[in-house]
C-alpha cells in the first residue's frame, strides 16, 4: 500500500487550501496572482481573491498552481465579488 501518494491525494482532493505559517502563507490551486508590492498581493481563486496585506512581502516560489509568500503577514482577507 502506497500510503504517501493515499495522503497527498487526500491534501490535494481540494478546490484550494491556504496554510499560514509565522512568516509565510502557502496557497494550492491558486488561479490567477492579481496585484504584488512590498505591502499587498492579491490572488485571485475559484471563488474569490485573497488579499493579503502586510510588510517586505515577496514571493519565494511560484508555480501554476502553488505560491509561496513570505513577509510580515498582518492581515489576510476574501473578496467575495
């Protein structure tokens, strides 16, 4: 039994998921990444955008679907238009 590829199937059976960590914010199935600076960055989802607000924000890693955000996080919010 594969139990690895049992648990990444189920993490990843999601439309997204977001995971905040001290100084990063994780993001899975992203669509679309809407606006960047130092102090927001905004991505848009299946069902809304996340506003993410804080300070020296910038991506670490970015791939089609996954985005890694580190900074000082202060607020994270949805947009529900």
């Amino acid at each position: 039994m594969h139990i690895k590829e049992n648990i990444l199937n189920f993490l990843y059976d999601k439309d997204y998921f977001i995971t905040i960590y001290e100084r990063y914010i994780y993001v899975f199935n992203y669509q679309e990444l809407i606006a960047i600076n130092g102090e927001n960055i905004k991505l848009k989802l299946p069902k809304f955008k996340l506003a993410i607000e804080g300070s020296d924000l910038f991506i670490t890693q970015m791939d089609p679907k996954e985005i890694l955000i580190k900074g000082n996080i202060t607020k994270v919010g949805f947009i529900y238009d």
